[in-house]
C-alpha cells in the first residue's frame, strides 16, 4: 500500500529542505532545493523548449552530485537565481573539490519558467532580483514550505488557471520514500473540459487537492478550451524535481527520472508541446539500500515517482490563490 508521507511534501525525503523567496512587485520568485549533503542527480527532458543552467546530469559527466536545485521564474534572466544560491554554499564550505587546495565549486543545477507576461512590474533596472531571490530562499530553507503562490510559483498560470508551487510525497510498506517538488505554469490545461475535475483525480490521497468525486461525462477530445491562448515559444513551462532516499545509481536515477516524467501526462493536457520547458530532475539521497531485485526496485520507485508527480502538479494549481486577471481553481469553481 502506497501511501502519503507524514508532510505530503518533498521533505518527507530525509536530508532535505526547501526555501523560497518572492518578489511580489514583479510577481516572480524563486524556490530552491537544498541538500544536506551532495546527493546523486540526473535528469529527463521532455518539453520543446526548455531553460536550464548546469544541468550537468548526464552519467556521463565527471560530476554526479549536487548541492541545491534552483527553480525560478523570470526566464533566461532567472537562470541568476543559483548564483545566489552557490554564493550561499560557498559561505558554508559546501562544493566539489576540483583540485587540491581549489575552492569548493557548489553543484546547482536551475530551471526555470516564464512569468515576465503577468502583469508585475518587470523593470528591474541593471539587476534582475533572481541571483538575491536565490540566496534569500537558500537561507530560509526548511522541512515546511508554502503550496501555491509561493517563490517560483508566484507568478506561474496553468492553463487559464493560476498555477504554482506543488509538492506531495509517497512512502511504501517497505518505507521507500519517493518526494516531488514542482513549478506548474503549463499551456495544457490541469481540468478534464466540462468538469471541475482535476485529471490527476484518480491519484488523490485523502483530499489533497479538493476530494471531488469522478462522475463519467463524455469530452472533446480536441485541445481544452482552458489551455492558455495564443502559445510562445518559451513561455510555458512545468519544472519538477523527484527526490528518492534509496541508494540508486547514476544510470537508475535517470530511469526513474524517465518514468517520473508520466506524471505530467498524468495531471496536463496537452503536455511536452513545443512551447514547454517540461523537465524532470531526480535526486538520491542515498539513505536506504536497495534489495538484489534492483531493477524492479527501479521500477517500483519509477511508478511511485509519476503518480506523486501528478498529484503535486494539482496540489500546485489547487492551493494557487488568484493574482490579478488570472483567477484560481478554487475561485473559478467556487
């Protein structure tokens, strides 16, 4: 049996904490990931147009671990946001060692999404606010943190709908534990057309984006009329990081980061257009062993990973508040 961690949030995954910082007037934020210790990472992208910085998880590539994860808005101008967050490690000793006697260089991967279009004031001047917006959140990082209008999720919309920040967490009988941290801000719509229903209904968990119960009704198969209009290249996009305690290698990692990405197919309709940024990255914190059946472990963690991915892209949408012209789930279907 499948069910919720005791937060329902990606730090329900021991050796993490999340922090977010926001910059109301331009209706933009930032929220980061920090790992207690460098933890294992790889990544999957699906979106046609995606925005990241030192997304150097290929197993491949020398380096395999990271320290934080930032997710920020602001488009290419919030790839500044891990700058901010590696200043912030630096000061605390945290990086890879490149040679001895070097300075430790911390590992932050970032992405990010585009909200300049939602009606914040955008004239930041020479200094955009990510690379501050960055270590503001690196600092405030914790086990509890805000749903909804919150640091990368600020200024996110999902469809017509508000979007935002999402988290939810799933722990086995075997007490595996797989955790999801997202940023929604998609041009598929998260609502099954005609309904007040999320499409990631059947993966609920006790009421954790409204409880609405499915009733069959014929739909339009065509695209939902509440996707965003009038699609941008690079306006679009839903960026997720899966956490995972078990000890996986780099190979494995990037195969639940696979499977993770069925989540967006999950709770989005369309979704991986060419308009989207949609990338999964996925962290091990190596605190459990896996049994000798590894590669259905991976498997099993995989699965759990694209159910909890679609059930924080909802929550996202579900505690997302109103923000100027683009109303919330919750107002829309009040």
């Amino acid at each position: 049996m499948i069910r919720k961690g005791p937060r329902n949030l990606i730090t329900d995954v021991a050796g993490l904490r999340v922090g977010q910082a926001e910059d109301v007037a331009t209706r933009t934020g930032v929220t980061v990931l920090v790992c207690d210790k460098p933890a294992t990472a790889a990544a999957d992208v699906r979106g046609g147009a995606p925005g990241m910085r030192d997304v150097v998880l290929d197993p491949t590539s020398l380096v395999g671990e990271i320290d934080a994860i930032a997710l920020s808005g602001g488009s290419v101008f919030g790839l500044d946001a891990p700058s901010g967050v590696q200043a912030w490690l630096k000061d605390q000793g945290r990086g890879f060692q490149i040679a001895p006697g070097a300075p430790r260089v911390p590992i932050v991967p970032g992405a990010i999404l585009f909200d300049l279009a939602n009606g914040g004031n955008k004239e930041w001047g020479e200094m955009p606010p990510y690379r501050a917006l960055g270590r503001k959140a690196a600092e405030h990082a914790a086990k509890e943190f805000a749903l909804g209008n919150a640091g990368a999720g600020l200024g996110a919309v999902a469809g017509l709908y508000k979007g935002g920040i999402g988290s939810a967490s799933s722990v086995g009988d075997d007490g595996s534990t797989v955790g999801v941290l997202v940023a929604v801000n998609s041009v598929g719509s998260p609502v099954i057309p005609g309904s007040n229903l999320f499409w990631a209904f059947p993966f609920e968990q006790d009421g954790e984006f409204g409880g609405r119960a499915a009733t069959p009704m014929p739909f339009d198969l065509d695209f939902p009329a509440d996707m965003k209009g009038a699609p941008r290249p690079g306006a679009h996009t839903t960026i997720a990081i899966v956490a995972i305690d078990a000890d996986l290698t780099r190979v494995e990692l990037q195969r639940v980061a696979i499977m993770a990405a069925d989540g967006f197919a999950r709770a989005l309709r369309p979704v991986h257009t060419p308009y989207d940024g949609d990338l999964v990255m996925a962290v091990s914190t190596a605190r459990r062993s896996l049994s000798a059946a590894r590669p259905f472990e991976v498997m099993r963690l995989g699965h759990m990973a694209a159910d909890c991915l679609a059930r924080a892209i909802a929550r996202g949408v579900y505690a997302a508040e109103t923000l100027g012209s683009f109303k919330s789930y919750r107002d829309t279907f009040a």
